[in-house]
C-alpha cells in the first residue's frame, strides 16, 4: 500500500486548508483511512477516521472544525481544516489499517500545516 499524501502549507488563524492523500494497493478500498498529527516535540495523535460505508470519527480537538471523507472509486481520502488554530500546528500523516488503531497500518510521508497567529 502506498499512500501519498498532499495539501499542507501555511495559513493565518481562523483559516482553512484541504489535505489530500492518495492510496493505491490491495486492500485500500476496504481499509480505514484516518489522518494523525505529530506537532514539534509531541507524539503523533489520532485525528479523524473514516470506513469504507463513510463511518466517520474524531478526536474531540477537531470536532466541528476538520471533515473527514473519501472517494472510494479514486481511492482519497480528505480532510477538510476550518477554523484552524496554532495548535493545529504538525505534520500531518495519512494512514490505511484493516480498522483503526492496527499496529501493522500503513502511514504516507506527511504533509506541514503551519497556522500562524
């Protein structure tokens, strides 16, 4: 499985970004697809998950601000970030288990979201 993720960047507070992450492999369309965060000197952090039947799941930091969905006949997955905040500041990684949590899930290279005050 690889995945391939794209979309981070710089923005102000209260701003928004779309990351997007690309998957090919065997299992993927049937994977769940979830997006962590590891920011500077913090360990990596669940973000956001979605099945297959679009299920979806969030840590309570982001609720109401970040939308997880996917596309399963191009194989993405997306996160949508409103109202960003500098905490939101990380590396954002996109990640394809059997179900959520596997230790054995496969992670993409990541992508920078820096939100400045």
């Amino acid at each position: 499985v690889l995945l391939q993720a794209s979309g981070g960047g710089l923005v102000q507070t209260g701003g928004s970004l779309r990351l997007s992450c690309a998957a090919s492999g065997r299992y993927v369309s049937t994977a769940v697809m979830s997006w962590y965060r590891q920011a500077p000197g913090k360990q990596r952090e669940f973000v956001a998950s979605v099945t297959r039947d679009g299920t979806t799941n969030y840590a309570n930091s982001v609720k109401g601000r970040f939308t997880i969905s996917r596309d399963n006949a191009k194989n993405t997955v997306s996160l949508q970030l409103s109202n960003l905040k500098p905490e939101d500041t990380a590396v954002y990684y996109c990640n394809a288990g059997r179900f959520l949590g596997e230790k054995n899930a496969y992670w993409g290279q990541g992508t920078l979201v820096t939100v400045s005050s």
